[in-house]
C-alpha cells in the first residue's frame, strides 16, 4: 500500500501545482520547479501514510479473523 499511496499522493501534488500555475500565469521553469518539489515532498508522506493503513488493515484482519476462530472453538466446545 505505501507505493500505491505514494504514487497517488504524489500525482495529485504534481497535477494541482501544474493546474495552480497555469491559472496564476507563471513560467513553465517555475512551474516545473514547484510541482516537482511538491512531488518530492509528497511521495514520501503518501508512503509513510500507505505503510500506517497497510498495518492497520493487516491488523484488524488478524483480530476479526481470530475473534472468528475464537468464537468457532467455544460453540464447538459449549456442543460437545
């Protein structure tokens, strides 16, 4: 997921400072300059924040799954 929220977050950075100088009237070098610094800051933020949800769903799958099993184990038990 870190990639993935990376490329994401850094696509949007580098679209919306592009589109933001093109409407104030800007120089290409200037605009160029800007969207790739946003692009660089970005990218890392995106793969920090895409490392933290993978972590957060992997563990939330873990504990539904053996709350699952849990609950599983005491109906057979509760059967027997």
């Amino acid at each position: 997921m870190g990639r993935s929220f990376a490329a994401c977050l850094g696509c949007i950075a580098l679209s919306t400072t592009i589109v933001l100088g093109l409407v104030s009237g800007r120089s290409a070098e200037s605009i160029l300059t800007q969207s790739l610094t946003a692009m660089a800051l970005f990218v890392p933020i995106g793969w920090v924040l895409g490392q933290v949800a993978d972590s957060v769903v992997r563990q939330s799958v873990e504990v539904n799954y053996r709350m699952g099993f849990e609950k599983l184990r005491q109906t057979q038990n509760k059967g027997s």
